[in-house]
C-alpha cells in the first residue's frame, strides 16, 4: 500500500515505518480497540488451559467473544493456529465468561452468549498469499486485518475481505479430523440468501432497492449479515434492515437527540428492547420516502 501527502502540486510518498515489536502492534490495537474495531476489551495476555492468547475481545452487537492475535512476520499458520484458539474458545466456554464477568462485574451467564459467532483476528503488517487462501471459507470464523504505520504517526488498519466464492470448509473437511468437525458444526456463518430467503418477491424488490440506495451513499460501505438483520458499515456501523414478511425495519445507528427529521417518519427506540444499532428506526413497505429515508441514513455517516 501506497500512501501519499500533498506539497502543493506534487505527491510526496510517505515512508512506511515497520513494527519493531509484536508488543507495539499489540498497545495500538488495545489503546484504541473500541474505536478502531468496534469491539471491547475484556483482557490483554489472557491465558487459558496453558494457552495464551493476546487480546480477548468482545463483540456486544453479535454477544460473542473474539480472540486477537498478532504477528510481524509470515512464519506461521493461521490456520492451525485459528483452529487451536476456536478448539479452546469452544471448550472452555466457563473460563471466558468468568473473566468477562469479572472485567465488568456483570453476571453475563454462558447461553447469553452467541457461541456460533466466535471469531479469531489475525493482525499483522502484511499476509502471504497461502496464508489468505488457508482461511478463504465462507463458514470459518477466522479473519486478517492489517495494519501499517507510516511517518508522520499515520496508521492504516485494512481487514482482507474473503474472495466472492469462498467454498464452504464443512464441504472440504477431512473426515478424520473430529477437532475441525466439531468446531465448524457450532460455528455459524450468517448469508444475505438466508434473509431473503422465503419472502416475497416484492420484499425482495423492496430490500435490493434500500440497499442499493445505502450503497450509494458512498463507496466504501460494505455489508455484513448478521443473525437477525443485515448490517452496512463504514468506519462502523450506520444502518441495519431487518427484513421482515411485509416489509422492511431499518435501524439508523445515532444516539437520541442527534438525528434531524423534520418529518418525525422515524421512531424513538432508545427505551424499548430493538434489534439493529441506534436509537432510530423506521420500517418501510414502499419506496415512497426512499430519498427521504436516504438522508437520514446518510447523517450516520461517520467520515
């Protein structure tokens, strides 16, 4: 990755600025987790059953925990090494929710957790490419983020997306190996299709619209089914559509009080039990205040 600064009319390329160690990679991530990733910081150099782990995470929107890890060089196998922090993050269920419990003096009990959501980050300055493929599966918990830093205190934190056909690994799994067919059979991997499927085709219609209308919005908003609803982030999340029989429910993610809509279409949820991110929802059968939902939407735009 190249990153520039503007001198007047020219473009200078600023120098990338290499990680001296694990541990600086580390203090970055945990220093701004909640910021940069979404997640909440349970415990830095957890360890568990004689196994260490760097960061333990946890994402409220899905109720799941999620391990980080970091590295600096290529020199390993994010593959075995997923699958052996999966193994222990499903088989010591107790021990992560003890701690959880006792970070935040809460009494988080172990079915309140979305175990299918479990998830390991990979973060390191760059990816081979055999390590990208070895975890190239729809249905496989186990994500890449990179992260540079370059002069003038610039970082850039870049999560590798999956490639558009991905097979699943329940369907490429060696039968002998029980510690992978155990993990993949809890773990669940959430798909627009499913969302879609069984509704109507006006429904359908009705969703691609509002979606391609949220894309629009700007380019780099990406989607992320979730159990309940679809999400579409940008440095966070800004909207999510629950589809439903007749229509669609869509939650815009701003706090009570900051979103202006001078034609009260939304509705205050902030005190009533809701699916989705934010204290706004509105729900749609048509596309009548299509524009209008739009701008709505586009004031959760955090750039």
């Amino acid at each position: 990755m190249q990153i520039f600064y503007k001198n007047k009319a020219n473009l200078c390329q600023l120098k990338e600025m290499p990680f001296r160690r694990e541990k600086d990679i580390q203090a970055i991530f945990e220093n701004n987790l909640t910021q940069t990733t979404g997640l909440i910081l349970v415990k830095s150099e957890f360890s568990v059953q004689n196994q260490r782990i760097d960061t333990l995470a946890f994402d409220a929107e899905n109720n799941a925990f999620v391990i980080i890890e970091y590295k600096r060089n290529h020199n390993y196998s994010v593959f075995d090494q997923g699958i052996s922090y999966l193994n222990t993050l499903l088989k010591h269920k107790a021990d992560f929710v003890l701690e959880y419990n006792e970070r935040f003096d809460q009494s988080l009990r172990k079915n309140q957790v979305d175990w299918s959501q479990s998830k390991v980050v990979f973060v390191a300055p760059a990816f081979n490419q055999t390590q990208k493929q070895a975890v190239d599966f729809k249905d496989l918990n186990i994500e890449l983020w990179e992260i540079k830093q370059f002069e003038n205190d610039i970082v850039v934190i870049n999560g590798l997306p999956k490639s558009a056909y991905q097979p699943s690994i329940k369907l490429s799994n060696d039968k002998n190996n029980d510690e992978l067919a155990k993990i993949t059979k809890e773990l669940k991997t959430y798909s627009e299709d499913e969302h879609l499927l069984g509704k109507s085709d006006d429904v359908v219609e009705l969703y691609q619209i509002f979606k391609q209308g949220i894309l629009n919005l700007n380019p780099e908003i990406t989607t992320t089914a979730k159990k309940l609803y679809i999400s579409f982030k940008l440095n966070g999340t800004i909207s999510d559509i629950e589809i439903q029989k007749s229509g669609l429910k869509i939650a815009i993610n701003m706090k009570k009080g900051e979103l202006d809509d001078p034609k009260n279409l939304t509705k205050d949820v902030s005190a009533i039990g809701h699916w989705g991110n934010g204290d706004y929802q509105v729900i749609v059968k048509d596309t009548e205040n299509l524009e209008y939902i739009m701008s709505l939407i586009k004031q959760a735009l955090k750039i």
